[in-house]
C-alpha cells in the first residue's frame, strides 16, 4: 500500500437542494465572460428556465454536449472559443462534465487535443485552465472532483483516454441532487453502480491508504442507503439520490488518488469500440467480478472484503462477503443494470482481453481471465 496520499479537491463544494441557486454568485467570483456547456435535457428542463435569467449576462454562449467528446469536437469548441470566454461552467452528465473540463485547459494550450491525451499523446498538460465551475445532473462518474477529462474517439484512433492534472479538478462543484428528479430508474441505477465501482475499486486499489479506505467505506454506506431508494418520487427518494450524489462526489476523489482496477481496465477499451452507456459496462463486469473475488485466495483481498462487508452490513454473518454484496446490489436495484442484448464477437473479446489493463488492482489477473469477465458479462456472437 502507498505510504503517501495525494488527494486533490475543488477549492468550494456546495452540496444540498437549492445549492444551483449560488451558481449567480459563485460568478462573481470567477474572472469574467462565460461559456456554459450543457446537456439538452438539462436545457429543456424547469432548472434551466429558471435560472437563465439571472446567468444571461455572464454567458457568451452555449455548447451543447450530446456525447462523449472526440478530439476533433474539442479542437473545433477551440477554435471557435479560444479568447472568447475566461470561465467555463459545465452542467450535465459525466460527458457534458469531461467536455468541459477538457475545453477548459485545451483553450489555454496551442497544440490538438491528440497531442495531450494519454495512450497516444506525445505532450504534457502545463496545468494552465480557464476558470471552471461543474455541477453533475447525474450521480456516477464523480467528474466535477477528478483530475481528468475523458475523450473517446471510436472512429479515428480507436481509443478512449484522459486528457489528466491536478489541475483539471474545477475549481467549484455544485451538488444539487434536485437536477436529478424525473431521471428515469435504469439511468439512475447505470449511473449509481458507476459510482458503486469507483468506490470499490478504490477500496481495493494496490495505491490505497487508511486515508482512502475510510472515504471509500464512507462514499459505499452512502450507495447502501440510496441504492434500494434511488427511483422513488417522494422525499425518500429525493434523500436518497441526494446522498448517491455525494457518494458519486467520494468517489471521484478517491479514484483520482488511488486509482481504478481491472474493470474500468476492460470497460476503457470497450469504450473506444462500442457507444454504450459506461456505467452500464461497468455494472455488466461488476458481477461477473464479485464471482471472481469470492474464488480469490488472496488474503488482504478477503481482509478487506470482510471489513467491508462488516461495516456495511454488521448484522449480517456473511462467510462470503463477495456474493452477499452481489446477490443485495442485484436484491436491490431499481432497475436491472445488468440485462443486455448486446453482443461481442470472440475476435473483439480477445482483442480486449489483450488491450485491457489491470489498472491499479490488488491482484493482477491474465488476459484469460479478463476475457472470462468480458464473455461472463455478454454474450458472444458467432
């Protein structure tokens, strides 16, 4: 385990209903003109058409964020905003977040986007960023508190990677989990088990420390009591989102210091090939994977499942704490995640299997059983 522990945080977080209210005042406080990216549903929404009002004079304009951006997308955001605006606010979805974090440095560096991206770039980020404020319409990625911008090309280079620096963290976040009533249930369970498996794979991270288990312990009982409330359209609910919301936040600061495992190693490269929902990748892996820890004989692995498995259900006597957490997420959720009619072809699983990472697992695990995972996870054309 690390003996030193990095974590990089927004400068302010504002979390509670009616926290999107401050956005008006927070832009007091940023330097000057701003570009608003944003998802189309949140612009459609009742949010929006009461807070444009009081945000008009502060906007330059607005980009509308449909999809995870491509280094062509960013480099024309560029070019048609480069000096144009001094603030960045991004409201909507992990992508709509990643667009704008990656706008909010790419504006401030002269080379193409392909040049900073990790995997295939050939240049570091120097840090320098337009001012950025990011407020989540979903409860999943955590990207209004990491240090990266995920840009996904399926068309050109074939990858998915991260524009990355610790600087990329915007400087504010805006927690309202208000913006995520009316979300249908298999958004809100795809995008909560997302968060699910950033807390657990940082849980079980080789980098993590005492520091990272407790916020990672603390964000998964956060998952536990939201998890079987999540679509509920009554206060329940409205409490219950409102902490997956923060749970979703915990997991982003933890995965920005001690790293993901082996299934954002797989659902990465499932990325670059194939548009589907990345938190509904990672819950379709998640299952299959708890199998594979219950097999593990790897005894910090177990230690830590156990402890887990105690602190989040102490009064269960569980012998196999692995399945007992599989068989509640499954028990539990508000909408099964975990069904698909997707397939792979046995050429596309075995280039996964090779391409794939083990990322910062405890246990490192061959392409055979990374391509068990993946064949586990969907079914295989022939």
């Amino acid at each position: 385990m690390s003996s030193i522990t990095a974590l990089c945080s927004n400068q302010q977080t504002l979390s509670g209903a009616g926290s999107l209210q401050e956005l008006p005042a927070l832009l007091a406080h940023t330097p000057g003109e701003a570009l608003l990216f944003a998802s189309p549903s949140f612009l459609k929404g009742p949010h929006w058409s009461d807070l444009s009002t009081s945000l008009d004079s502060h906007l330059v304009g607005i980009v509308e964020v449909t999809e995870e951006s491509s280094p062509q997308q960013l480099d024309a955001w560029v070019a048609t905003w480069r000096g144009r605006c001094r603030t960045v606010i991004a409201i909507g979805g992990g992508s709509t977040l990643d667009a704008g974090k990656a706008f909010s440095t790419l504006a401030c560096h002269p080379l193409p986007t392909q040049r900073y991206l990790e995997k295939v770039g050939d240049t570091p980020l120097s840090g320098d960023r337009l001012a950025l404020i990011a407020i989540p319409t979903t409860a999943g990625t955590g990207s209004e508190v990491t240090q990266n911008a995920v840009v996904t090309d399926t068309q050109i280079l074939k990858t998915k990677a991260s524009l990355r620096h610790p600087h990329l963290v915007p400087d504010y976040a805006i927690l309202d989990a208000r913006l995520m009533k009316g979300t249908p249930a298999h958004i809100l369970a795809q995008c909560g088990i997302d968060a699910f498996t950033h807390l657990f794979e940082a849980y079980l991270s080789r980098s993590a420390s005492p520091l990272i288990h407790a916020l990672s312990t603390t964000g998964l009982a956060l998952f536990v009591e939201a998890w079987p409330n999540l679509a509920l359209d009554d206060e329940v609910g409205e409490v219950a989102r409102e902490k997956m919301l923060n749970a979703s936040w915990l997991g982003g600061l933890c995965l920005a210091s001690a790293g993901l495992g082996v299934i954002h190693g797989i659902a990465g490269e499932i990325g670059a090939y194939k548009s589907w929902h990345h938190g509904k990748v990672c819950g379709q892996l998640l299952l299959p994977f708890f199998d594979l820890l219950a097999d593990s004989d790897n005894d910090p692995q177990q230690q830590l499942l156990h402890s887990l498995n105690h602190r989040l259900f102490p009064l269960a006597q569980q012998q196999f704490p692995a399945q007992h957490l599989k068989l509640w997420i499954m028990d539990n959720a508000c909408s099964p995640f975990w069904q698909s009619d997707f397939t792979l072809s046995a050429d596309e699983v075995t280039a996964l299997a090779q391409r794939s990472t083990n990322k910062n697992s405890l246990v490192d695990y061959n392409a055979t059983q990374r391509a068990t995972l993946i064949t586990q996870a969907w079914q295989t054309a022939r």
